[in-house]
C-alpha cells in the first residue's frame, strides 16, 4: 500500500450531502440500533506530529498550497473486500475503512460503472451524516469518481443493487485520503457561518452578495469553486466564440501541477456552481450544484494558466454565465477579482487604480508571466483564491491568478511595497492566448480581441416581425432589424455562393446544378480530354500527345507588288490544330484590279475614263471641270480643285499604257 503526502489549497470543513447526488438513504437510516455487518479495512498509521512541524513551516507562503492529508493507494473492490447480504429486495455490500485518528476521509473511486437502479451510500461510522445516493447518473466515460469528505475516523461504503439486476457493475476504490488537519480551527463566530469547504479566517474579505458586488452579479455567475480531494482552487467558465457553451472553465496551472498524484488530475475533481451566501453575509451557502470531472484542454508555466473542459454542461437550473475576455493589450483604469478563499464562499476584490503597463513582467525566480496588483483598495485573495478570473473595466477577464495574498493582520494601512504578502500575481490572458487558449476559444480562428459574456438561458424575443421576408418570426415580440429575402439559390439570408459554379456545358468541372457561372470553368489543353488522355494518340506513352509535342512554324515570304496608298497587306497566323502546324501569311487588298485576276494592277490616276491609256479624251474631261472647287470628278492630284496642276499632271502621264 502506497502513502503519497498531498497538500491543499485551501481551508476545508465537512457537510451532509456535498456533492451531487440522488434521492435515497441508507438502509435502516433512522433506526439508530442497527448495526450492519461490515468488512473493515484499517490504513496505515501517519506521523501527525512531523506533518504538522512540517506545515508550520509553509502555512505562510501563499505560492504552496496548504497541506491538509496523506493518499492511501489501494485496489478494494466488491470483488475483493467487503460483506455482501441480501435486504430490503437488495443485494447490498458494505465496506468499512478506518483511518486511525482521521478527522476526514474521502475517496477516489478508480472503477465506477452502475448499473440501473443501483445506489451506493457513504455514512461515517457514528451514522449522523452520509453521502449520495450516487447512481447510473453519475457514470462517466472514463469509468471513475471523486467522492467529498466526510468527518470522522472510520466510514462505511454501502452498495445496493435490486435483486433483479442481472450484473452488479463496477466499484473499487484507488485512494483513500487520511484528512489529519483541523479544519474548523476557526474562532466561534468564523464555525458558526464555515461553509461546507472551508472558511477564511481574514476579516478583510468581501461577500460578493454585499454593495461592493452589486455591479458584479452577471459575472459571479461564472466564478467555480474547484474541489480535489482535500485541495480547492477557483476557476472560471469562459465564453468561446462560437458562443455555444462549450464548459471551458479557466484556471491556474499551478492548481494543476503544483505536486503531482492524483489531485493533480482534472478528472478527479469536483466542480461546484454557485457556492455563495443567501445574501450579504448570510450564514447559509448554496452547495448543491456540481459537476463531477473535467479534461485538461491546454495549459502553460509561462503564465500559469490552464483551461479544463467539463465531462459535462452545467444543469439549466444552475444559471451560469460564460465569462467574456479581452486579449488586447487594453490597460484596465481599474480591476475586480471573484473568488473562494480558503473554500470560503465567493467573495471579490477590487483595485480601484489603473494597472500600469510597467507591472507586468516575468516575475524573478518562478518565470511567469503576469500583472501585477500591488494591493487591493477593497478585500484580498488567499490560498483557495488560485485561478480566479481577473475582470478588467469592462467586465472580461484578462487574467487568473498566479499567486499573492495579505498578511496576517489584514491591515491595508501596513502595506508597503517591499512587502510581499501584499502583492497579487494574475497570468496574463493575452499571452496566454498563442500558448494555447486560442485553439479552444476562437475555433473559427475568427481574430476578435475581445468577447462578451454569454448567457445560455438568456431569454431573447427579437425578431422579424414582417411576413414578407423569408425570415418572419411570428413569436418575435419586436424587429431587431434581422428581416431578409431568399438568395438566388432559394436560401434564406445566403450570399449565393451555394448556387454558384460552372455554367459552361463544354467545361471540364460542368455544374448542372449551377444557377450562376461564378468563373471558374476549367478546360481541356488541346489535344487532351479533361482526364488529361490524348484526343490524337501517344505512340511513345509519354502522356503527351503525339501531334502536338512540337510545333512547327512555317513562315511564308509575303508581299505586294504595287503599293499604292489605297493598297495594303493584311498579315495573319494559320494554326493547322491537326499536324501541330503554325503558318506566319498574307494577302493583299486590291483598290486596282482592271481585270479581276487578284492582282494588283497599276493605277494611273492620269487615266480618268479608265480605258487604259491616258489620252486626248482624258484631257477634255479635266478642261470640262477647269475651275471645279467642289466635289470634282476629274481632279487628277486628288487636291480637291481641277486646275493648271491638274491638267500639267495630266500632259506629264500623255499617252502612258496603264496596264
């Protein structure tokens, strides 16, 4: 049998019915003369003394939790320990365990599987208080549970399973935890209002339900009280950015990985909700909203954070809030702390001044990085406070808290800044957001810097209240400006892209469901179909087609014989797509072609009545327009007049054959 020493984090005391469980009693609870047959099982003897010269020694350094008992491994199970009888239509095994001058016991169950109907009870021996039911409703995946303290030496696991069951399911205990500190060493009127987990014994706290919380009570909604064995830590829910209420609770790391052993282990923990007084500072607390178990998502030394996911959602009745946050490097002009010191219910501080840029840095000797809270204005943090969330001006944390505290005194007025006990360290939520917490908290890696709270039991009742859009909400109590039509693919409020695509029958990638061409038709290269096989044929199965491996390129000498201005040559480029052929041509246009060959003939301009010669009678047709200044027909030098030039152009040209 194994002795691991495991320490604590804050105060603990014991309560009836501390976690979540079902309705039931004990068999024969109220007959206070039964005495049932029980296995006992006895763990080793523990050196008190030594712990405790030991614990004198730590009790004061606030980055060490506080030790509160030792770990007992072990393997009982109801297959191998334990008195089984029949009662009450019940198969019922009971197991004693005894932890010699035990002031608490609680239990890891390594194997929890019930089965429908079953139950299982821990009472201590005294029979004035128990645990459970715990039933079927309490199985998780990974097949074990954290059971809460119970006061008292000796304890007694009592397991019902109907007769009619056919399989009795799984139970074995893996540890039992020897709690061998006081933990109602408080003063009497500290004990007559101790929580179930612990009280502070620092007067300078504030209960969160008092006026310096008034403007806190959204966001006290997400503030958790961590319970691990005789170990507690505060931690926060976190919104997420796709706002779903994914159970991300945010928290220290060093209440992760501060010793090792069991409690170090997320899925052994207890979550509690809403562990708070009545009112301002009621001596009544809410204790009966919990979540057994929890996976570590993502965590860091470098700013000592750590994000947990739940095995579970918080029940609706519960009425959490997911904490919103700010990843920008925004400086707070004031900041606010929700927390459970010592177990203690929830209360808060607050620092009333800005927070200096020059207060953050990777403090000496841990290496963590963090802001740095000189002092509070109004109340302080304590062992228990670990985790807790650090609210910025506008609500959304912006760290969780690394180490610090006050010292014994509580005296405000005694601070001075070389006093450590004084100082609160928070890791800082924007550098913790590339370390790990992005991948979890913006899974759309949508890029927002800051993110508001989310409430999953707000009630909203906006809506479109027009029946002409697609979108009408006949429930909606008023229009919150969301109305809007079908897209060209019949979606209600799409962009369209839905219906997009290839229009281009002859497209390789052809949508025939396509509504609009969006540009994106892809095509054959030539010579290829669109599973790229040769349209002509590849003799040397290279996967190139034959016909077009090269191109031959054929330049045709080109030219025209005469060039008059009103005749020109017109170049072009043949593609023979068949044999891979390239021809560079041209042809010629023609303005004189007396007799149609489709060559270009000479052209006489002399030669006015185009007979081929230029001649008397052409001269007579210049003499008849001698004088023309408009829209001259026989105007030899084209200069719009027929005049002397004219006729000496003319005579210069006399008897010339224009052939």
């Amino acid at each position: 049998m194994r002795v691991i020493i495991i320490f604590l984090a804050c105060i603990v005391s014991f309560t009836i019915h501390s976690q979540v469980s079902s309705e039931g009693r004990p068999l024969q609870w109220n007959d206070s003369d039964y005495n049932p047959q029980t296995g006992i099982v006895v763990m080793p003897n523990i050196n008190v003394d030594a712990l405790l010269e030991e614990d004198a020694n730590y009790d004061h350094t606030h980055f060490i939790p506080r030790r509160f008992g030792v770990e007992h491994d072990v393997q009982l199970s109801i297959e191998n320990s334990g008195v089984w009888t029949i009662e009450n239509d019940y198969h019922v095994w009971r197991l004693g365990i005894k932890c010699p001058d035990a002031l608490s016991i609680s239990f890891i169950l390594s194997k929890y599987l019930l089965p429908k109907g079953a139950k299982l009870f821990i009472w201590n021996q005294a029979r004035t208080e128990f645990l459970g039911s715990f039933t079927d409703r309490n199985n998780k995946e990974f097949g074990s549970l954290a059971i809460g303290l119970i006061s008292g030496s000796s304890v007694v696991l009592e397991y019902q399973v109907p007769l009619s069951n056919l399989v009795k399911g799984e139970l074995e205990i893996g540890k039992v935890i020897h709690g061998y500190r006081s933990l109602l060493g408080q003063n009497l009127e500290i004990q007559e209002r101790s929580g179930p987990f612990g009280t502070s014994t620092l007067t300078c706290h504030k209960d969160v339900n008092c006026p310096l919380g008034i403007d806190w009570q959204v966001e006290k909604k997400a503030v958790t009280l961590i319970v691990c064995g005789g170990a507690c830590c505060t931690g926060a829910l976190i919104n997420n950015t796709s706002e779903n209420g994914a159970p991300y609770l945010l928290t220290a790391n060093h209440c992760v990985n501060e010793y090792g052993g069991t409690f170090d282990d997320p899925l052994f923990w207890v979550y509690y909700f809403n562990h708070e007084t009545t009112s301002c500072n009621a001596a009544t607390y809410t204790t009966n909203q919990s979540i057994s178990g929890g996976i570590l998502a993502a965590w860091s030394s470098t700013t000592d954070f750590a994000l947990i996911e739940l095995t579970e959602n918080p029940q609706t009745y519960y009425d959490v809030i997911y904490a919103g946050w700010d990843k920008s490097e925004h400086i707070a002009w004031h900041v606010t702390s929700i927390h459970h010191p010592a177990g203690d219910s929830k209360m808060i501080s607050a620092f009333y001044d800005p927070l200096d840029p020059s207060w953050s840095y990777q403090v000496n000797s841990y290496g963590v990085q963090a802001w740095w809270v000189p002092h509070w204005s109004a109340g302080t943090v304590e062992p228990g406070s670990s985790g807790a969330p650090l609210f910025d001006d506008n609500h959304r944390i912006i760290g969780q808290l690394w180490g610090g505290g006050v010292g014994a005194n509580c005296d405000i007025n005694d601070w001075q800044e070389s006093n450590v006990n004084f100082y609160s360290w928070y890791g800082r939520f924007d550098l913790s957001w590339n370390l790990g917490l992005s991948t979890y908290l913006d899974p759309g890696n949508t890029g927002l810097q800051t993110l508001d709270a989310y409430d999953p039991n707000a009630v909203y009742d906006g809506g479109c209240i027009d029946p002409y859009y697609c979108n009408y909400d006949p429930s909606a109590l008023f229009d919150d400006g969301s109305c809007t039509v079908d897209d060209i693919c019949g979606i209600c409020g799409g962009d369209g892209s839905t219906c997009l695509g290839c229009t281009d029958s002859i497209a390789c990638n052809y949508d025939p469901n396509a509504i609009s061409d969006n540009g994106s038709c892809t095509y054959a290269d030539f010579g290829y179909d669109c599973d790229g096989n040769c349209t002509y044929g590849d003799l040397d199965g290279d996967g190139i087609c034959d016909a077009c491996e090269t191109m031959e390129y054929i330049i045709v000498e080109c030219f025209c014989e005469y060039f008059d201005p009103l005749t020109y040559t017109v170049f072009f480029i043949d593609v023979d797509e068949v044999n891979c052929i390239t021809y560079e041509d041209c042809y010629c246009v023609c303005i004189n072609d007396i007799n149609g060959d489709g060559i270009c003939d000479p052209f006489c301009s002399e030669d006015i009545n185009a007979d081929g010669i230029v001649s008397v009678q052409d001269l007579l047709l210049v003499l008849s327009e001698f004088g023309c200044i408009s829209l001259c027909e026989n105007d030899v030098n084209q200069d719009g007049y027929v005049t002397v030039d004219d006729i000496l152009l003319l005579l210069s040209e006399f008897g010339n054959i224009c052939e």
